[in-house]
C-alpha cells in the first residue's frame, strides 16, 4: 500500500491532520501505538490562558499576537496568528459533524471559566455542552454546590468546595457539597466505591437520575449553579440533559480524575469523523524506526510491516505519549527518526507547582516555519510535525495544548495537500 | 498564657523521642511528646530502613555489633509487623578478595552474629539479583524495617497508656528555676500560639537537632552531622539484603523494603546550618548508581523512583578520623550529672534499629529523677499489631505478600497490605462486608478508604505527608499522581478547615517532586509529565490560594 500521506500518532494532532487530508480526498491513515492524552484530558480545548505575565486572558486571539511576537520559534508564530483561528473554527465544524458539539461562551473569540475536580477555574476556549462552559464574568454565581455519588473516589464534592472558596470572586458566595447515595440500575451489584468515570457513566439508570433529581429539588433547589462529575451524559442516555429539564437547574459537568469521559468521547468523535471522510486508522501498532535518506523519508516500519507514503506527518505526542524519550544525563531524542531537538537549558524547577513551569515541557522537535523537521541539519522535505512532540511551547502554563494539537496538525494537512497535488 | 503539666516531656517525634514516650508510659509516667513536624519527618523517615545484624560493624566497632545483634532479635519479637525477617548476603567481588572475609566471619562469631558461609552458585540460588561475578558470600541475619511504622505504631502505645502526642508544635525553650529544668516552653505551629508545659523531667530526642535544645540552657555538644543520600528503585529488585564485604563504603548496601529496594548510602560532613537544606546532587546519584549496581547489575536497568538524603545524628569524641570512624553508638547525658542542671536528659547518637535501647537508657535516667522504680518492660512486649498468629516471613519478590488478614475472604491484595502495614491492628479498619472502606484509594500500594480514614481518626494523620507517613499512600511508581487528589478529597471530608487540606496537598505534590528531581530521565520524568498535566491543567492546584499554610514548611524537603 502507498499512502499519500501516513499519520503516526493518533492523538488529537494526528487525528486533525488525517480528517483534513481525507477531506482534500488524499488517501490517509493514521497509524497509532498507544492511548492519546485526550484520555485523560478534560475535554475541552484551550487555545491560550494565560498571557506572558501569567495573566488569564479572556481574548485568546488577541493575546496570541504579542506571544508569537515575543517567541517567534512558538508553534504558533508558525502556523500564523490567522491561520490558528481558521484552523479552530474548522475544527469547530468538524466536531460538529461528528456529533458532538462545542461552544464558545458569550463571545465567539473570548475564554470561559473551565471548573477542575479540585475546585480551580482554569480558562479554556471551546467546551462540550455538558460542561457548561462559564462566562468570564463571575459575579452573579453566589450558591454553588459540588455533588457527588457516595463512593466514588474520582471526584470528591468536599475538595472541589474547598478549592472553589479559595477563589477571591467565591470567597463571600456559599460553597457546599453533597453526596447522594445511588442505586446504580445497571452496576450488577457493584458500587461506585470500585468505578472509574466510565463505568460510573454505564452503571447509572432511570432510577437513579429519579433519585437525583429528587434530591437536587429537595437540597439544592436554590443553587445557581450545580457541578456534578462528568458521568452523566455519557451513559445510556444523556441524563444530563434530562436532569436539566427536570430540575430547572444550572447543572454542569466538570472532567474526574482520569480516565475522563468527556475526553474519551472526543476521541471517538475524532476516530469517527476521520472513517466518515474515508481516512484509515492503524491502531495500536507502534512505528519503529524511518528510513530517510537525502532529506527525504522513504519509508517507515513497524514490528510486522514496512510502510510507504508520499508525504509523513509526525504526531508522536510528548515525552508521556513516547513522541520523544529522555535519557539519563539530560538528553532528549525524537526515537523514530532520530530529528534534531530543541532542549531548553534547565529541564526542572525546584518546585512541582511554579508559575513559570518546567523546561521539559518545552523541549521537542525543532521545526522551520513549514513545520518541517531535521536531521542532522538537513531538512526533511515529506516530513512535517505536530502536536505536543513539538518544542517552543509549555501547553500546561500557557494552556494551549488543545489549540497547539489542532492548529498544527492543520496546518501540516495543508501543507501536505499542497505539495499532494504538485504534479 | 496556656499551661499543660506532666511527669515528663519529650522533646522530638522521630524512633528515639517515640520509644522514650513509650516507655515512660509504659512505667506509668504522665508523658508529653512534643514534634515540631510530623512524627518520624527528621532522620527517622529518610534511613535506610536496614535492620542491622551487626555485621557491618563486626570488624571496626564489636560494641555497635553486639548492640545490633541484640536488638534485632528483640524487634523480630516486638514489632513483627515493622519488620521483614530477609536475611543479608555479604558478598565479596574480585576486587575486593576473599581476605576480608575471613577477619568478617570472625568478627561475627566474637560478636554472636550467626554467620554461614556460601558458595556463589548459593548465593545466586538465594538471591538471583546479586551481581554474578561474586566469589564468594556469607549469610547473616540481617532484616528490613519500616521506620514510619515502627515510629506510628510506638506512639499508638504511648498514647493507648495516657501519653499526649503534640505533633505540629515547637519547643522553644527550657524552662529553669531553681537550678533545675522545670518545663519547656512552646509553640504550636498551626496557629502561633505560645504555651508552657510544667514538668519533672524533660528528656531531649531531638536528634541531629539536639544541640539546639541544649543551647536553650547554655550548654553545648559537638555534633557531627554526617549526611547520606539514598535512590529508590521502581521495583523490589532483591528479597534479601545484599551487602558488600569490606570495610564500610559508599552504596555497598541494597535494601529491600515494601514493593521497592533501596540503594545507599554516600556519607559527607554537613554543617549546621544544612540541616535544613537537602538535596540529592548529580555526583552522589552517580556514585550510588555506580557502586550499587556492583552489588545487583540490573540496577542500571531499573527505574529510579526517587532520591533523598538524611544527616545522621552522631556525636564527635575525638575530632581525628573520617566520618565512619566515629562510633554509632548511643549517648545518654544526664545533664545534673554533666552539667550540673538536673532535669534535662539527652540521648542521641545511635540507630533507628537501637531506638528501643537508646529510649531504655534514657527512661532509666529519668526514672531515676521521678524515683520511680518500675522496670522496663521494652524488650519482651509486642508494640500494637504485632500479635500476629504466625510470625511473619519475607516478602515475596513478585510483591504478592504471605501476609493474611486471618480468617478473611478479602482478596489477599487488599487484606495482606493491610496487616502488612499495621499488623493485626489491620481488623480496626478492615471489615469483611465492607464495599465503601475497602475500596482502593492508592493503587501502587493497595491503600483502603478504611485505612485513610483509620489514619486519620486514630493515627493522628493531619495532612497529606502525614497520611502517606503513615500508610505509604503515593509512595509507589506513581508517586500519587492519580491518589493524591483522593486523598485530599477524604481529608477534607474529615476536616473542618478546607484550606489546611488544600496547602497539605500542594505541599505533597511539591515534596514528592523534590525527590523526583534528581533522577528526572526515563519513565521518572514520563510520569513526572503526566502528573504535571494531571495536578496542574486538570485539577489548577498552583491557582489554589488557600490561607494561613503551615509556618514549618519543613515537608518540603524529600523524604522516603
Ligand atoms: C491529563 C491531561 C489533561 C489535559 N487537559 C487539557 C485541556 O483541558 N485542554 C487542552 O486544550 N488540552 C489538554 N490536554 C492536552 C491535550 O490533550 C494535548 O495537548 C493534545 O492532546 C496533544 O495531542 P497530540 O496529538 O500532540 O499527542 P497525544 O495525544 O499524546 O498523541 C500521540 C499519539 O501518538 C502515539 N504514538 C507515539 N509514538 C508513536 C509511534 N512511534 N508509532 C505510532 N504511534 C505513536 C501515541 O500512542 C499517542 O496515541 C491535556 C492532557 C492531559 C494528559
Ligand atoms: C542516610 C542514613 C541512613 C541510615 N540508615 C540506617 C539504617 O539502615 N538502619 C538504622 O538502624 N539506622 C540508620 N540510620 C540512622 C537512623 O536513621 C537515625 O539514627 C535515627 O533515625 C535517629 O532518630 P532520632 O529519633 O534520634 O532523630 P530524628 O528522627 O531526627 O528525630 C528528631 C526529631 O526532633 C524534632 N525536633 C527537632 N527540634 C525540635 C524542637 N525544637 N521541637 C520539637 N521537635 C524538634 C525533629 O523534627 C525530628 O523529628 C541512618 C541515617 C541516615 C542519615
């Protein structure tokens, strides 16, 4: 088989590129080893929340234009400022079409308030309806209460309140928690002491939303906004929405620990999109080594296999995802290919939690403004990179992982379609 | 001002000051322990956790040896449930020759360390991780022993016999009238307030701070710190202890302990005024790889899980020699009798492993002061959970434990942690039908929602670092990325004040990194990213802003 282009890396920059280039009628696959960090993500896409001073930016577009100023080898300096809202209002479409819609909150262009499982408000651009994203503007939620289901270990309402009060607009609004102990129809017997987020979400029924419901009504009647883990609108039904229509109440569902149901449900979203435009997906097959020569991949192989394309994108993930590995003595390789790195000096801060984050997250492949990677020094001509094995960027500080995946990953599409098509 | 009174007042939480509270309670004294951090957060949590047989010690100090040898047999007797019963190789290589051994075989028998020769094709039959070049081995008694536990389980006697633990508080001064030390003045750190405990006796174990203690009466010790620093290892590489057989050197002893083993240590001479100050460099990671994979090769393929140090609290006699020429033996000071000032006792110096001596010595010289004539009964009653049915072998290499909770259905798992960690004081929070406090908190270490709770009811657990002190909760591979956020969520469910709660869980976040750092390559930093992502994107720990975090920040230094 020659593909037109093969994808290594399923994750939501790979997956982005494969929709794309299947849209353009390229023949593409996407060929995977692992789990994507959208497992564990809280399913929703940041473009930019904080600007260079650690600032929460309300106007990520904006705020972009200064950052790709003030770093001019960002990712997004590279994609273009422009081009990164195109990418994400395509992306916004997309997802659309694959089911699952995301909006912004308010203003098409402006950040909302992501809630965490620890009670910090994180800001973040496009949210799934059951997160129901919040609006910029805080000062009317003066009743917030956390519930959860007796048990379940994932999401703790008490921690999350606690985390909320610390907030300085909450520190004079009431903040609680319940626990509401659930049945659980489909759990066969077993309770949410043992689930996990998923299958929480495949153990609740009828009669335990009636249950909720009730409670809600009883207890939290008067909150003007209820946050509840993000299990509920993923089961046999969207009992969000019916708990919505039921209660009358601001319900919202903010991501558990890992693994996230609403991160899960993107993936598949982005899995389903890529088969419905007619691109291939190679799953948990690992590539092992390319074959390049002259500033030109050959080919790729896996345990079993030799693959060959026109064109290869690499969206191997981060140091988590093996997209890049460390060694002792500080050094960092891309392990496929074996491409030039961009290391920053120190790796580490000597605190886990600092505002100015770590080095090794902002180390990766070193790329031209083409995306286009080298070895050894010579550029690889059918080879563009994107996503988190990028370097130039911290997506945790910056939080612009989601937005970096997406942009990137569309921007090398585009870049593949184009040179598909030269004759 | 407050005023608390007692027989006598301890001074330090970590195996000495702990065995002191004991056995004071024991002979039916009004003891208060007063910890300015958490129990077992000084040297007692950042050894070894070797239970000694003496064998290292058998050639340059048979006092240190025979004292070890004593003392092991009395803890596999008392605190079954904080020791594993190994037993050690000392092995020699081709570089250090057989001559050693013999002047160590003999040295053992002087000092009644039942020593056996081995071949090593033996060697290698009893413990396959043991570097394959050895030319020969001997075996001795040598254990492993949990440092937390042993200090946990103490204090739960102490307290089960009318002692006072005051964790979380300060003594700042000694309080002296009439020429004798009456009290000590204190503080608690949680909310600055300052109090006086009045008393009869004030018993000094506050290790490789005593010095400072002292200097609260004007009087003064030559302490020599000696630091050393340890790795951990992902896995439990080796069942038994490995030892090299020479004189006493740089990482030469391989530990095992729970579901890791442990590499050390290095020794270097620190000041006083690094004592609060420590971290594991890139030179000593090196060396201890270095040297500790002579001992078990495979070491250079594991995972390193963390690094942290210690500072020994010995006491200089002579200012000559290198620092492992310095005896490790105790010292008790009876300050009437040195320094003229009655009521002040210090003891320090010495081993985790000797703590239950050291507290006898001690509480001898205050009984002497409170005329108290009951005698110490340390050495032949088992600590709280060590009344186990069967005495408890080593643990399996493959981490699946022989230890049972009797006569349960519980996955063994789950229950064998349990006794594993607590002994037969595991039925406390272990009930057979029990779906909601057996589930699983902490996978690496099979940690319970019943034990969390158990910990914090009754153990004194009162943050995060507390509880992991206490149950190992995110000390295994995962370092508590996915736990940690539980933990807390348990804790605040338990707790009034939400903010204490929050800053206790960014200060386990932090500290658990503190020891990361070093060793930050391979699977360490893929998991150090991935919990960055986790506590920092998905949870936004860092833009918590709880009040009033704890003055003594003093977790955040690396532990265990
Ligand atoms: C806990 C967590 C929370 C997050 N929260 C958010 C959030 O709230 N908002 C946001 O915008 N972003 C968030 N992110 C980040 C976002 O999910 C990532 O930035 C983005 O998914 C990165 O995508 P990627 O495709 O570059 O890499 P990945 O998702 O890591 O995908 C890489 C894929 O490549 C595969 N692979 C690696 N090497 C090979 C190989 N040799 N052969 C074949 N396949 C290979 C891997 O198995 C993996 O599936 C979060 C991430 C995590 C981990
Ligand atoms: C690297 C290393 C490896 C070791 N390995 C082993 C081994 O394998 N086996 C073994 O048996 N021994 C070993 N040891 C020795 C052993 O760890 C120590 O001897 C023992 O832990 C000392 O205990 P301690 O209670 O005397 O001191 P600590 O545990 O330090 O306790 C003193 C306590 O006093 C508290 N304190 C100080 N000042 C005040 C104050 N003003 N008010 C209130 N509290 C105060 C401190 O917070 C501290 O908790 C090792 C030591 C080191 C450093």
């Amino acid at each position: 088989m020659n593909y037109d282009c093969l994808v290594i890396g399923g994750g939501l920059a790979g997956l982005t590129t494969g929709i794309r280039c299947a849209e353009a009628g390229l023949n593409v696959a996407v060929i995977s080893s692992g789990e994507s960090a959208l497992t564990f993500s809280s399913g929703e896409i940041d473009v930019l929340g904080t600007d260079l001073s650690g600032r929460a930016v309300q106007n990520p577009f904006t705020a972009l234009e200064s950052l790709v100023q003030h770093q001019p080898d960002h990712p997004y300096a590279h994609v273009g400022t422009g081009n990164v809202a195109k990418s994400l209002d395509w992306f916004q479409r997309e997802i659309a079409e694959a089911g699952l819609p995301m909006v912004t909150s308010g203003g098409l262009w402006d950040n909302h308030w992501r809630l965490t499982a620890a009670g910090a408000l994180r800001p973040s651009w496009l949210s799934q309806q059951s997160a129901g994203a919040l609006p910029w503007g805080l000062e009317n939620i003066q009743r917030v209460v956390f519930v959860s289901f007796t048990g379940f270990l994932d999401f703790m309402p008490e921690l999350a309140a606690a985390g909320l009060k610390t907030h300085p607009v909450f520190q004079q609004a009431e903040v609680q928690s319940l626990n509401i102990e659930l049945p659980l129809e489909h759990g066969r017997g077993a309770t949410a002491d043992t689930m996990r987020a998923p299958q929480l979400a495949r153990a609740i029924g009828e009669s335990d939303v009636e249950l909720i419901c009730t409670r809600l009504l009883e207890q939290v009647n008067d909150a003007d906004l209820v946050a509840l883990p993000a299990c509920l609108s993923a089961g046999r039904k969207n009992w969000l929405t019916v708990l919505r229509r039921r209660t009358g109440l601001r319900l919202v569902e903010v991501a558990t620990m890992p693994p996230s149901v609403p991160g899960i449900r993107m993936l598949s979203a982005l899995k389903r999109r890529l088969t419905a435009v007619g691109g291939f997906m190679i799953p948990a097959m690992p590539v092992i080594t390319g074959d390049v020569s002259y500033g030109h991949v050959a080919s790729v192989q896996t345990p079993d296999d030799e693959l060959h394309a026109k064109q290869y994108v690499l969206a191997s993930g981060s140091f988590f995802s093996k997209g890049l590995k460390s060694h002792a003595a500080g050094e960092i390789s891309e392990p496929v290919f074996g491409l030039d790195i961009d290391v920053p000096e120190t790796l580490s801060g000597q605190s886990f939690l600092v505002p100015e984050g770590h080095g090794f997250n902002r180390a990766g492949v070193r790329v031209n403004v083409q995306l286009q990677p080298s070895l050894n020094g010579t550029v690889i001509e059918n080879l563009h990179v994107a996503g988190s094995v990028l370097a130039g960027y911290d997506p945790v500080i910056e939080g612009s992982g989601g937005g970096v995946a997406i942009s990137t990953g569309w921007m090398a599409a585009n870049e593949v379609i184009k040179k598909v098509a030269l004759p | 001002m407050r005023r608390m009174e007692a027989d006598v007042v301890v001074i330090g939480g970590g195996a000495t000051g702990a065995s002191v509270f004991r056995d004071c309670s024991l002979r039916g004294m009004q003891a208060i322990l007063v910890e300015r951090g958490d129990i077992a957060s000084g040297t007692t949590g950042r050894n070894h956790g070797l239970l000694h047989s003496g064998a290292r010690y058998a050639v340059t100090d048979s006092h240190s040896a025979r004292e070890c040898i004593s003392e092991n047999k009395i803890l596999k007797q008392i605190a079954g449930h904080c020791v594993e019963a190994t037993d050690g190789l000392f092995i020699s290589l081709p570089e250090d020759g057989l001559d050693f051994q013999q002047q160590f075989m003999q040295g053992c028998a002087d000092a009644g360390i039942h020593a056996q020769e081995l071949s090593p094709k033996q060697a290698l039959q009893l413990e396959p991780a043991v570097n394959p070049a050895l030319i020969g081995a001997v075996r001795i008694p040598d254990g492993t022993i949990d440092p937390f536990r042993l200090t946990s389980a103490t204090i739960l006697d102490a307290r089960e016999h009318g002692g006072a633990l005051l964790n979380y508080n300060r003594a700042e001064g000694l309080l002296i009238e009439q020429g004798r030390v009456q009290g000590v003045r204190c503080r608690d750190l949680r909310n600055g307030e300052q109090f006086e405990i009045r008393c009869q006796a004030v018993v000094n174990a506050s290790g490789a701070w005593c010095h400072e203690i002292m200097e609260y009466a004007d009087l003064s010790v030559d302490m020599y710190h000696s630091r050393g620093a340890l790795l951990i290892m992902g896995h439990r590489m080796n069942g038994m202890v490995i030892n090299r057989c020479r004189k006493p050197g740089d990482a030469d002893i391989l530990v095992p302990g729970d579901t890791v083993s442990v590499i050390g240590t290095t020794s270097t001479h620190v000041g006083r005024d690094e004592l609060e100050t420590l971290e594991v460099t890139a030179d000593e990671v090196k060396t201890l790889l270095q040297e500790g994979s002579k001992l078990a090769p495979s070491m250079l393929d594991a995972r390193i899980l963390r690094a942290y140090c210690g500072v020994r609290p010995l006491v200089a006699e002579s200012s000559s020699g290198g620092d492992r020429s310095i005896s490790r033996g105790l010292v008790a000071i009876d300050h009437g009798e040195q320094d003229g000032l009655p009521g002040l006792v210090t003891i320090t110096g010495g081993k985790l492993m000797t703590c239950r001596l050291m507290a006898e010595v001690a509480t001898d010289k205050v009984a002497r002061l409170l005329n108290i004539s009951v005698p110490c009964e340390t050495a032949s009653r088992p600590l709280p959970g060590a009344h186990l049915p069967e005495p408890i072998g080593r643990k399996m290499r493959q981490g699946q434990s022989r230890y049972r909770l009797p006569d349960s259905s519980l996955p063994n798992s789950i229950a064998g942690s349990a006794v594993y960690r607590h002994g037969d004081r595991a039925r406390s929070f272990m009930q057979e039908d029990d779906h909601h406090n057996n589930a699983v908190v902490c996978e690496c270490e099979v940690v319970t929602r019943g034990e969390i709770l158990y910990a914090i009811e009754t153990l004194n657990a009162r943050s995060m670092s507390d509880l992991r002190r206490r149950t190992r909760v995110g000390m295994g591979p995962c370092q508590g990325e996915m736990c940690a956020c539980r933990v807390a969520g348990l804790l605040a469910s338990q707790q009034e004040n939400g903010d204490e709660v929050l800053g206790s869980l960014q200060d386990f976040v932090n500290e658990r990194w503190k020891g990361i750092r070093p060793v930050l390559w391979g699977d360490a930093l893929r998991e150090s990213e991935f919990s960055y992502w986790v506590q920092e994107s998905l949870l936004g720990l860092s833009s918590l802003q709880p009040e009033g975090k704890a003055e003594d920040n003093r977790d955040l230094y690396h532990e265990l």
